[in-house]
C-alpha cells in the first residue's frame, strides 16, 4: 500500500474511534441536551394521577420522529395531574431522550425476560433500557401475546418480564384484555383474570406501586371501534375489584388503570370522566398532534 493509502486508512480509522468515543459520551449524557417542558396547575384532583402513554409501535422514519417530537415540544403546557410518557421503537430511544421535552418520560415496548448480559439473541434487556435511560416498558401487549409471524407470549411469560423489569427499576404498563367474541361471549373478566392470575403469584406488595394496567379490549386496538364509557367503567371497576379481592384493598385504591382501545382526542374526555378510568395508552393518536388532546382530556 503507498504512503497515501495508509494516510486514508489510519483518517479514517481515526475518525471510526472519535465517532465512538463521541457515541459513548452522549450516551451516558444522553438527556442533557432535552428541552425543558411545562405544566399547568389543574384544579381537579382524582384520588390517582392520571397516567397517559403513547405507544409508537413500529412506527417512523428518522426525520418522521424528529418532526413528531418538535409538534410535543411546543404542544404547551402538560395539566398537573397527568403523567405523559412515550414508548417508542428501540432504535429511537436515544434520539427522542435527547430531544423529548422533559416532562414527557420515555419508554420501551417490550424487555426481554433474561436479567443480565449474556447469550440471548435479538433481546434487549430491562437492565439495559434502565441503563439507556427509560423509566417505562409496556409488557403483555395483545399483539404480542397474540403474535404477528411468530408464536404469541404466553401468561407465565408476561408475568415474568414485568417482575423483571420492576426488579431493575423500571415501570410497568401491563397489558390485558379480550378479544371480540370473547366480549360477545360474556367473559371479558375472566379472560383478564386469567392474564393477571400469574402476575398476582409473582409480584411483591412494594412492586404494585410502580405497575400500571392497562385494560385494551384486543377487538377497539386500530379498529377504530371504541367500547363506550359506560362499557369500559364496568370493566375497570370490574379489574379493580379483582384486585382488591386477589391482591389487596391498599392496592386496588392505589393502581392506575389506562383504557386502550382507540382513544383519541374526541371520545378521550369522556372516557377520562370515569371514576375508574386512570389514563390512556394511545396507539395511532400518539403518532399525532391529536396525542395532546388526549393529554388535556383530563377533567378540568
């Protein structure tokens, strides 16, 4: 190789290495750089914090993001009494944690079940999403208990990456509901009794305080069918006497319970008016400016 060729080759080398040393200070910097956000004082106060997550799914481009992102940040200010957080693909956590406004908190949707580094293929551990900087991950989603291509996740399994997940000092949006012939066979309940039967064995009284339900009727999610708010009050209050019965009182008062199934800016206010009804995790609505309608849907 002449003189010049190696010159090429120890710039570009060089240039690898600054890049990586560059990579990893800003991701261990990596919120740093986030624009400050702002809330308003609401005087309507419920006995639980409402809890409103976005869920992105396998949703954007780069430069799609980036452009979502700055519509949140100058989306106004965020009510009080609502905690926002978004979960986006894996690939875009440190993108949105260095531009996300900073009352919006950033989260997975999905861990793997495996606890430390080691031999597991394709999963991203909840260690690691702590490690990045997350505060949340929903677990048990129904189309990942259903499966797209792929065999669904079991009950035992959901169970199991939440009490992970928790263990490395995440929050849990856990996922439950029925699908639309089990509605119409009249056995909503006990198709998520049978989803939170295993999670009930497997958490501690202390983990409930950082787990949040969230109840999706599986035949509303991107249907656009939506169950009314008397349909999805019933089954709230239904999961939150189950809770109390299976788990404890302390807790059922205690445990936000999201509603899932389509929500959006137009139905969020009187799906939100429920006395059982906590929040939202918003699907396609959170890819949208229409995710701060929702946000401010709360009782005022």
């Amino acid at each position: 190789m002449s003189s010049s060729g190696n010159l090429v080759v120890a710039a570009t080398a060089a240039a690898v290495g600054a890049g990586a040393a560059m990579f990893y200070l800003t991701s261990k910097d990596i919120q740093k750089s986030r624009p400050k956000g702002s809330s308003v004082a609401n005087p309507t106060t419920g006995p639980r914090k409402y809890l409103i997550g976005g869920n992105w799914k396998s949703n954007g481009s780069y430069e799609e993001n980036v452009a979502r992102i700055k519509v949140f940040n100058e989306a106004g200010p965020i009510p009080d009494n609502v905690e926002v957080v978004l979960c986006v693909p894996y690939i875009h956590i440190p993108m949105v944690l260095s531009q996300l406004r900073d009352d919006i908190e950033v989260g997975a949707q999905d861990c793997g079940v495996n606890e430390k580094d080691g031999a597991y293929t394709g999963e991203v551990g909840a260690h690691m999403l702590k490690d990045i900087g997350c505060t949340w991950v929903i677990i048990g989603h129904s189309e990942r208990r259903e499966g797209f291509g792929m065999a669904g996740e079991p009950e035992e399994l959901c169970a199991k990456k939440c009490k992970n997940a928790l263990n490395k000092g995440l929050k849990v949006m856990f996922a439950i509901g029925e699908k639309k012939e089990e509605r119409e066979s009249g056995v909503t309940m006990k198709v998520c009794a049978k989803q939170l039967e295993p999670l009930a064995k497997l958490l501690e009284p202390k983990d409930w305080a950082n787990v949040a339900i969230a109840y999706e009727p599986v035949w509303a999610i991107g249907t656009g069918l939506t169950a009314t708010p008397e349909m999805a009050q019933e089954t709230h209050a239904d999961i939150r006497k189950w809770i109390k019965e299976n788990v404890s009182e302390e807790v059922a008062e205690a445990i936000r319970i999201q509603y899932g199934g389509s929500m959006k800016g137009a139905n969020a206010e009187a799906l939100l008016k429920q006395p059982d009804i906590d929040g939202g995790l918003i699907g396609g609505a959170s890819l949208q400016a229409d995710f701060f309608n929702v946000v401010n849907g709360v009782p005022k």
